[in-house]
C-alpha cells in the first residue's frame, strides 16, 4: 500500500510542481499566467470561475484519497492507474514545454500570444487538459472512493465546458483561418484528423 501511495504523491507532485515553476517563471516574465475569469462575463466568466475552485478542490480530494483511503484492491487496476496518472503527467509537462510563454490557465483578451501548433500540439489540440483529465482519472482508478469519483467528474466536465465554450470561441475569433484549418487537422483531445479528398 505504501508503494502506491509514495508513487502516487510522487506523479502528483511532478505535475503541480511543473504548474508552479510554469507560473513563477512566467510572472518573474511579467507575464500573468492565471487569466480564470478575469475580464469576462456571463457564462465563460461562470465556467472559469468554477473551474478554478474545482481545479483547487481536486487536488485536496487526491491528496486525502491518497491518504485516507485504501483504493481499489485490484492490484493491476491500481498499477494501470499509476500509470495513467504517469501519462497524464507526461503530457501536462509536454504541453507546458511547448506552449512556452504562450500559456495561460484561462484565456485573455488582452495579451498577445501566438497559435501553437507544433510539438503535442500537433496531436491534441488540448494537452494541458487532456493531461489533467488522465491526471485525475488514474489517481480516481488507483485510490477510488465516490467523493473522488464526484469531483473528477465535475471538474473533467468543466474543463471540457472551457474547451467548448470558451476557448474554441476565443481560438477562432483571435486566429481566424488558422485556427479553423488547425481544428480540421487535430482532434480535441487527440489524434489528427483524416483529410477527406
């Protein structure tokens, strides 16, 4: 049991630790990396302001998970969700990487940034969130009690309420054209896309 708690604590802190040196980095850069919810109204504003009290509440749920429950007792459903959860670390990392000073958790109107495409990106046109989702269902399958089940499923949702209403609104009225040819070309979350001639 402690062998899956010390890796599980040990994925998590990979992953958060990228966020934060990410953030730190970008503020000694002048940049403002948290845009959730700033200058917005309406639903994106609802969406993003969600998001980030549940992003927060996910991440108290996995450490107490860890913790205090003793999870799933199938051991190869424990070790596949480490390595979920590992995965999902991975591909956090990646697109942090490649969006390079382009990141914002949330989307601003006012900061000028480019369209990344290239890297991760050029196999999921939303790693970061793809990242936290395969994150927060391996830790789910490895530790599993239902108050875990319930947030992740409440936040997987509201990133996926950002994806779709928030920043393929904001993509596409910023990038135009090359967004729209961007989304042709890769799937949401991943794959690239058929080219139909």
């Amino acid at each position: 049991m402690l062998t899956y708690r010390v890796t599980a604590i040990l994925i998590l802190l990979m992953f958060y630790s990228c966020y934060t040196i990410k953030l730190l980095r970008q503020k000694k850069d002048g940049i403002q990396t948290i845009q959730l919810g700033k200058g917005k109204t309406g639903l994106p504003r609802t969406i993003e302001i969600l998001l980030k009290i549940s992003s927060s509440l996910i991440a108290v749920a996995e450490i107490l998970s860890i913790l205090l429950y003793d999870g799933n007792t199938n051991p190869y459903i424990r070790i596949g969700g480490l390595g979920i959860a590992c995965l999902g670390t991975m591909v956090f990392i990646l697109a942090v990487k490649d969006m390079k000073s382009n990141w914002r958790a949330g989307v601003s109107e006012t900061d000028r940034t480019e369209l990344v495409t290239g890297g991760i990106y050029g196999w999921s046109r939303n790693p970061a969130f793809l990242g936290f989702d395969l994150t927060y269902i391996g830790i789910l399958m490895t530790f599993f009690n239902i108050p875990l089940l319930v947030v992740t499923v409440w936040t997987g949702f509201l990133f996926h309420l950002q994806i779709v209403n928030v920043e393929e609104d904001f993509l596409t009225a910023r990038f135009g054209q090359a967004y729209v040819a961007y989304r042709k070309s890769v799937r949401r979350y991943f794959g690239k896309k058929r080219s139909r001639s």
